[in-house]
C-alpha cells in the first residue's frame, strides 16, 4: 500500500542538498525548492530513508510528514500549485 509523505530538508552543504534532491526527484515530485511529495510504499520508505541518512552531517535535517486519505480534501495552496496527482490513492 502507498502513503503520500510530505518530505522537507533543511541542509547548509551545496553537494549534500543536491544529491538528496536528485534522491528524491526519483521518488516524488518537488513542490516548492526543498519540499517533495511522495507517494511510498514501507519498502520505498525504508530504502529512502536510509539512502538520505547516510548522507546527512551534523546540524541537516530531514523531515517526513505522513498524510492520510482524509487529510486530501484539507490540502490548499495559494499561487502555483495543485492538489497531489494520482487521487485514486485517496479512495475510501
């Protein structure tokens, strides 16, 4: 089963930060410049996390935000954006 998760990271290194988007990039969509969406399964999850772990230096961080089905109809943004793709994930 997948679950959206709302990634972010907060990173001082040029190479570090790039190399975590290029991670990313391949496993959801960039929203703003240092937040992804991303829909995974518990595998993905934990492959992703442990890619992204091994690259972060002291004073990085890394955040997952889990979103579940119902939390979809409470999504909004102003300016360019849209709802996350695939809306048959949010299916009851």
């Amino acid at each position: 089963m997948n679950r959206l998760w709302i990634i972010t990271y907060d990173i001082s290194d040029d190479r570090t930060r790039y190399r975590i988007a290029d991670i990313l990039k391949n496993y959801g969509i960039r929203v703003q410049y240092s937040i992804f969406e991303c829909r995974l399964t518990g595998m993905e999850l934990a492959t992703l996390r442990a890619g992204v772990t091994g690259l972060l230096d002291p004073g990085d961080s890394v955040r997952w935000y889990p979103l579940c089905r119902w939390c979809r109809a409470d999504i909004c943004w102003q300016g360019q954006g849209s709802a996350p793709d695939n809306p048959e994930f949010f299916q009851i």
